[in-house]
C-alpha cells in the first residue's frame, strides 16, 4: 500500500503530541536520582509542553468559519506549539538549573 509521504506539520504534531510526554515520562523516572539539570529540564518540560497543549486545544476549538485560508496561526498552533513548547520549556528549565545552588 503507497502512502502520501509525513509531511513536517504532521512530524511535528506526532512529535508534540507523543514523543514530548514519552520523553517527559523517561526523564521523571526515578526523578530524584537524577542530576539538577535533567530535572530541570524535566519540569520546565513539562510545564512548557502543557501550557503550549492548552492552546493547541484552544486553537482546535474555534469554528472553523472564524479563520481565513491565508491563517496561519491556527496551523502553527495546532501543529507546531506542543513540540516548540517542551523544548523552550526544558531549555529554560536547564538554563535555569545552572543557577541555582546545590541542596545542603
């Protein structure tokens, strides 16, 4: 059977839509074993991913009549947001990981 080839959108809504959260789950095992940077990256991750989920849900609701065909927003949105947003999130995450002093 010949299938169409996955486009980057559908890549990139796969990828937010289950390869975040599995690499989400990955790194919250046995979390407290884990380096500050790894948890770092988890939480900013996971905070990340779910705020860019709750738009994408929001953009999936609105009427389609409500867009255009030259809209892009609601595209990117529902595409892109979930994945762009695990990844901002664990970069701010680590980022912010650096900063902090080791527990006493």
């Amino acid at each position: 059977m010949e299938g169409s080839p996955l486009s980057a959108g559908q890549f990139a809504l796969l990828a937010g839509l289950f390869g975040a959260p599995m690499l989400l789950l990955w790194a919250g095992h046995h979390l407290r074993r884990k380096s500050r940077r790894v948890r770092g990256a988890f939480w900013g991750g996971l905070a990340g991913h779910t705020i860019a989920s709750l738009i994408a849900i929001w953009y999936s609701m609105v009427p389609p009549e409500a867009w255009s065909a030259s809209d892009t927003v609601r595209g990117v949105g529902g595409f892109y947001w979930m994945m762009v947003g695990a990844i901002i999130g664990a970069a701010i995450g680590i980022l912010k990981s650096r900063n902090q002093k080791p527990a006493s």
